[in-house]
C-alpha cells in the first residue's frame, strides 16, 4: 500500500445547517448548487439529517442522484444519509470499500462517519465530524476518532474533516493531533455572512502535499447555511 499513484483529489468540508439559509428558508436545491460550485471529490457534510424522528435527509436523494455524486452508506435509518447529521459525498468514480458510523463520547448527540475509499488503485480513508460545543468532551472526541483510525486496516493515507468548534488551531482538541499529522485552516467560515471564526478544518497524515486551499466565499455560498464550506486540494506524490 505505500506505492503512492499520484493521486490528487480536492476535499470540501461543509456544515449545511440542515439545509437552512441566511433567509431561513429551507432550500436543499440551493445547497446542491453550492456543492456544484465547490466540485470536490470528496465532500464531508455536517447536519445534513433532521435530529428528530426518522432522521430524515435534508437533501432529497433524488437530488443527489442527479448529481455527479454518491452518498457513503453510513445511515442506520431508511430515509436518514447520514449519522447524527454526519454525511458524506464522493464522486461516482471513486470505489467505496467499507463505511461505518463511529460513537463519540457526548452528552449531546455526536458523532463521526468513515470512509475506506479506492482511487486509481490507491486506498484511502476519509473522516467526517461535528465536534461538540464543549472542549473537554471536544478533546475526548478527537482522541476516540484517532483510536478508531490508528486501529484500521490497512494503514493508508488519511483525511480528517469537518466542524470542530474550535476556535484556535493550537489548542484544545488541536493538540491530539500528534506530529504524523497536518492540520489545515482554509480560513474563516462561521458565520456565512461575515465569517470570523476557523471552525471548519480539514486535517491529513503527512503522506498528503496540501496544494491549494480556501473557503468557498460566493454569493450562493454566503446564503445558503450559516457556514461556508471549505476545501483543499491534497496530493499523494508519486
């Protein structure tokens, strides 16, 4: 597995606030198109599911599947994408190998999805989180998607992403991430319309060169949820 292929994939990372705008409307089509206009490979989605009864999706199914799109199959649920809001979006090419919902330590209801994915014969895995508003359960979190990815197998290169709820890249829960780790600020995305806060982040093990990164800041974009997404484009040298 170390023979690397030169794979270079970008990644996006987005809190879609179940679907609910700047102009509290409830518009999934708006946040389809948004995901147009990002046109990553690998998208992390953050409460894309209701929180009460059947969990339902905010993105209607039919609308992903017209989409260059395919949801990674962690939902426990029938109409849920998603686990505890936690979804995730790859494109059609890319093979999924395994997918699982992880539980975190919360009092709230938390938790992080997986993703062992194929791409051009190079295996990759892939987290997405939304990490809990206080920073003691926030580190203990951190820890417990750290011991699921360091138990996994095969080791491979690895990507993970979503909204921490942290405010400084060095501290509290940032501080789990030992030295075969990179974290990654793409910038401010919270909230939409000014954003002042870093709580967005994509964080990879040392096999990735990160090339280009950012916040997807568009005129969709700064309606669509209260958080921007935000993306990197990573690279596995060959």
């Amino acid at each position: 597995m170390n023979k690397h292929h030169g794979v270079r994939l970008k990644f996006a990372s987005y809190n879609i606030h179940k679907a609910v705008g700047t102009d509290l409307r409830r518009d999934p089509a708006r946040i389809i198109a948004v995901l147009r206009e990002l046109d990553a490979d690998i998208i992390a989605l953050q409460e894309a599911d209701l929180r009460i009864g059947q969990r339902a999706s905010v993105l209607p199914r039919a609308l992903i599947d017209d989409t260059g799109w395919k949801v990674v199959p962690v939902a426990r649920r029938p109409r849920s994408i998603g686990w505890h809001g936690n979804a995730m979006l790859v494109r059609r090419s890319i093979e999924i190998v395994d997918a699982r919902a992880i539980h975190l330590p919360t009092l709230e209801p938390r938790g992080a999805i997986r993703a062992d994915l194929r791409c051009t014969g190079q295996y990759i895995r892939v987290f997405g989180t939304h990490l809990d508003l206080s920073g003691l359960r926030r580190r203990a979190q951190v820890k417990a998607i750290l011991a699921d990815s360091y138990g996994a197998s095969p080791a491979c290169p690895t990507v993970l992403m979503g909204d921490f709820n942290q405010w400084g890249g060095r501290t509290g829960a940032m501080q789990e991430f030992a030295q075969n780790w990179q974290v990654l600020a793409p910038g401010r995305s919270f909230p939409s319309r000014q954003p002042v806060a870093y709580f967005d982040r994509i964080v990879g093990t040392r096999d990735w060169q990160c090339g280009a990164l950012g916040v997807h800041h568009s005129a969709l974009s700064a309606r669509a949820s209260d958080h921007l997404p935000v993306w990197a484009t990573l690279k596995l040298p060959t």
